[in-house]
C-alpha cells in the first residue's frame, strides 16, 4: 500500500493499527492522520525503537495489508 492510499483510508487503517501497536492510543493515531512519517515517529516515541526498525514495522504491516488474505502467513 503507498502513502497516497494509507492517507485516504486511514479511517479504516485506523483500527487495524490500534491492534498492531496495542500502546498507541486513539489520540495518537488521529494526530498520525494516516501519515506514515507521524506513525513511525509514534512508534519510535511508545515502544522506544530505533527509528529503522519502526519504519520496518509499518512498511511490513502495509505490505501485510496490501497482501490478498490468506497469502501473508508463511
């Protein structure tokens, strides 16, 4: 999933990131707007990662929501 994508359908991404990264709050997540930057700085902030290891992650979980279901186990 790209950014442009992520943004617009952050409302419905909203949830599924909340269930992720169960220490972010809803406050958090509507400050991150669905943009990336923000929820990987939010992640860097709550869980005290480096900040490539938290890009990882959301690059991981979108890649993981772009897949069709049942395809991202392995």
């Amino acid at each position: 999933m790209n950014k442009d994508r992520m943004e617009g359908h952050w409302k419905e991404l909203k949830g599924q990131a909340l269930q992720k990264w169960a220490d972010l709050t809803d406050d958090d997540l509507d400050r991150v707007n669905g943009r990336r930057t923000e929820l990987v700085g939010m992640i860097q902030k709550r869980y005290g990662k480096a900040k490539e290891q938290a890009d990882r992650e959301v690059s991981e979980w979108l890649n993981s929501l772009a897949e069709p279901a049942g395809t991202g186990a392995r």
